[in-house]
C-alpha cells in the first residue's frame, strides 16, 4: 500500500545506472508505479526483467533530445494520466582536460548530458503537473558543484549550471505548487567509481541507499516547504 507522503506516479531518468536502480526500488517498495528511462532499452530490460507491465513502463529515451523526452512524456501521461515526481538522475562525468586545453567537444557533452537535458526533461513534465497545481522535480547535482577543481571545468561548470536551473525553476513553479530541489552527493559509492578509484575508501563515499531515501523525502509532503534547496550528502 502506498504511504500517504509517497507520490504514486513516478519518473526515474537514468534509470538503469547505479543510484537509478536503488532509487526505483525505493519507489517499487512504497507502492508507486514508476516510469523508468534510460538511453538504452536492452539496458533497462536486463536491469528490471519482468517489471515493463501494464503497471509500470520502461522507456528508451536519449534525454538530451528534447524531442525524445516529449515522446516519453507522451506514452507515460497516457499510461499513468498525471506524474507525482520526476527524479532526474541521468547526467555524464569527464575529467582530465585543463581549462585553457578545453575543446568545445567536451564543453557541450557535459552541457547535454547535466544541463540541457534538466530543460528537457521539465519541458516534457512539468506542464501537466501546473495543470494539476501539484507535484515536485528533483535533480541529481554534485557537491563539487559549488567551487572549480583542477581538470573537471566542463562538468563542475554543468553541474554548477543545473543548479542554478534547479533554484530558478524552483521559483517559477512554488506558486502553483511544484517543489523542485537537488541532492548534491560528494562521490557516490557505486560499482563504476570503485573501480575508477581503486585506491580510494568507499566508506567516505555516499551509499546509493541513502541518497535514494533522501531522494524519497524531497518527494514526499515532509518537503512541502523545501524550494530550490541542494541536499549535501557526504560521509
């Protein structure tokens, strides 16, 4: 049974990854129905075997194509008439070029992937949810958001970007009722960054779980006055 603070409608972008995966199933063991997207539907299929049912949806979808995340929208407001919450996890992670080497290439990649792709996800959702003067959007940003480091210009400045879309968005939408926030995670502790940081401790590193359970608050009505906030989480 669904709690009466868990939104029944949800949609996962980056569903297939990582925090994707535990985020869903945080959502799966409330009750929701959840529509899950990720770029690659044979992906998304090997993740969750058996859960693209009449209940919940699973969706390919290229989320820096604005046209794409429509489509998406489209087949999910058919199937589940409104969405609740969006959690829009899909983003990407480069480093390595200096900030006077920085070819446009890259620039644009972490724009996409973290920045844009918030633009597109909201254009696709967040019309029905002023419809209905209710519902919240949350994004997955990164605490090293908030200052420059050596050699990750491009995707600090994307992730710094996408919070700014967060606030301003956040502002916008408060009067009819839409909460919009982030969770900034410092490294989250996933099976990718153990093995791109082999020397690190991942007991200074996030759990997955926790960042779904804090996701979950800023989805539920405990958050109903929380707007344009950026959860830290470390260890």
């Amino acid at each position: 049974m669904i709690e009466a603070n868990t939104p029944q409608n949800v949609v996962l972008t980056g569903a297939a990854g990582a925090l994707g995966r535990m985020v869903a199933q945080y959502f799966l063991d409330a009750g929701a129905r959840v529509a899950l997207l990720d770029h690659s539907a044979e992906h998304l299929r090997s993740t969750y075997p058996g859960l693209d049912n009449s209940r919940h949806l699973l969706i390919a979808a290229d989320v820096t194509s604005a046209s794409a995340v429509a489509g998406a929208a489209k087949q999910v407001l058919a199937a589940f008439t409104h969405v609740d919450t969006v959690v829009h996890i899909a983003g990407g992670f480069a480093m390595g070029e200096e900030t006077h080497a920085l070819t446009r290439a890259a620039w644009d990649r972490m724009m996409d992937l973290n920045a844009w792709s918030f633009v597109a996800v909201a254009q696709a959702f967040v019309p029905s949810m002023i419809e209905r003067k209710a519902g919240s959007v949350i994004a997955v940003t990164a605490k090293t958001a908030g200052r420059g480091l050596a050699g990750m210009s491009a995707y600090i400045a994307a992730k710094s970007a996408l919070q700014r879309l967060v606030e301003s968005m956040a502002a916008e939408l408060a009067p009819h009722r839409i909460n919009v926030n982030s969770v900034a995670p410092s490294v989250l502790d996933t099976p990718a960054n153990r093995q791109a940081m082999p020397d690190a401790n991942p007991d200074e590193w996030v759990s997955t779980a926790v960042a779904a359970k804090t996701i979950g608050f800023l989805a539920s009505s405990a958050a109903a006055a929380i707007h344009g906030q950026h959860l830290t989480l470390d260890a």
